[in-house]
C-alpha cells in the first residue's frame, strides 16, 4: 500500500474501533475503504475482520469497570458467541454471499426496533417476572438469540453491535451501559474466532489488517471514553443512527 492509502486505513480503522466500541457497526467504516481501495469483497472482509479484533478487545478493556460482577454470564454467553462465531465464518467461506446479505438489512431494522422498544418490553416482562428472580445470566432464549447475532458477526458484522444490545437489552435485568460493557466482550470474541478461522482458511491481506489493528486499537480506547459518559437515552439514540445508517448502507451502498 502506498503512504495516502495507510494513512486512509488508519483513519478508517481509528473511526471503526470507536464506533465498535459505542455500539457497533463500524465496519461500514473499515470494510468500504477497503473496498474502495481495490480489495476485492471477501479479501476486504476477511481482513477487515482480522484487523478490527485488537480495537474489540481494546474497547472491553476500556469497559472493564463496568464487567465487574459479569463474568459468570460472560462465560455461559461467551460459549454462544463462540459457536457462533466459528459457524458464521465457515458460511461466509462457503456460501454465496448474496443469500445472507438478503436479510441482513432486515435483521439490523428489527434490532433497531427492539432497541427503541426496550425500555416498554423490559417493563412488561418484569411485570410477567413479578416475584420471580431477577434475569442476570440470560435464559436460553438469550443463549439463542446471542448464538443467533454471532453467526451474523461471523458472516459479516456490521451492526452486530446493535442486535447484541437489543438481545442483551430485552433478555437481562442491567443498566444499558454494562449490557454495553458485555457487547463488547461478546463482539471481540466473535471477531477473534473469526479472524482464527479466516487466517487458516481465507485470504487475509495482512498488510492492510495490521493497519486496521492499530487503529481500531487506538479508537477502542477513544469509544471506551466516549460511550461511557454517554447517559442511556443518548446511548440508546446511537445505537438507532447507527442502525439506520447500517441499513442505508446495505440498500443503496456498493457493499
């Protein structure tokens, strides 16, 4: 890559890990550049999703005071992520990209519906819950639904941040930032079984992914600042732009 093409996927990377970090999607970021720099559509994917994991698991860094007492859910849900994970980078691998890309802009509008709706639906189901436990491990409806999200993170990823939030954010009785603090665990896992898988099987355009990493490096400790000030409203009202953009992007973008 030439120097102005570094500095592009710098940049690009930076914006991702940031975006990551506050909710997702930002590989509608990363992965057009790399597009537009010539990477061919799977070349682009692949190594876009190796190059963001470092930014993933810098972002959860950056959350961690908000994992404290998580751990226990985080591992029962981390297997889903795992699984999943894993299952979605072999379809990515296997199938035509096409059959997947169909549904995803309904996919990312029905997680933005669940986030706006939340609130109301967190509510009503602590009332059919009244005198029951609070929901803070996730039933298996919570599993499923994380399994669910996470082979579309291993397809693709974009906006796989906003599904996590709405799944974790209709499913577990916690405030919206530590359910935040658990996507990003649950994100960085998913891009880091992907990425293993793709660097044995796919290929990666290391160069390019390195790149990457180091921005989103740097922008997962920017989001981490950023979305941790952020109050619920504001952060619930980031998670829909973002959403909406994530779909404009699948309808009437190149990619």
């Amino acid at each position: 890559m030439s120097l102005l093409e570094v500095v592009a996927v710098l940049l690009a990377g930076t914006a991702a890990g940031t975006i990551n970090t506050v909710v997702g999607s930002g590989s509608l970021v990363s992965f057009p550049t790399l597009l537009t720099l010539g990477f061919s559509p799977v070349v682009a994917n692949v190594s876009n999703t190796v190059g963001l994991v470092p930014g993933s698991v810098s972002g959860a860094v950056g959350y961690r005071r908000e994992l404290d007492g998580q751990w226990d859910r985080l591992v029962r849900l981390g297997a889903a992520a795992v699984l999943g994970g894993l299952t979605g980078g072999v379809l990515l691998l296997t199938l035509d990209e096409a059959v997947f890309e169909a549904v995803v802009p309904v996919l990312i509008v029905l997680g933005c519906i669940l986030v706006v709706a939340q609130p109301r639906l967190s509510a009503w189901m602590r009332r059919r819950r009244e005198g029951e436990a609070p929901r803070h491990r996730g039933s298996w409806a919570v599993w499923l639904g994380v399994f669910a999200t996470s082979v579309y993170g291993g397809y693709f990823g974009a906006a796989q941040g906003v599904l996590f939030m709405a799944v974790l954010g209709l499913g577990l009785d916690d405030a919206l930032q530590r359910l935040n603090a658990s996507k990003n665990v649950l994100a960085a896992i998913v891009n880091g079984v992907a990425a293993v898988l793709f660097s044995l099987a796919a290929d990666v355009n290391w160069s390019a992914a390195a790149v990457l990493a180091v921005g989103a490096t740097i922008g997962g400790q920017i989001g981490a600042g950023v979305g941790r000030r952020l109050p619920d409203w504001a952060l619930r009202t980031f998670v829909v732009v973002v959403g909406i953009a994530a779909v404009t992007q699948f309808v009437f973008g190149e990619g």
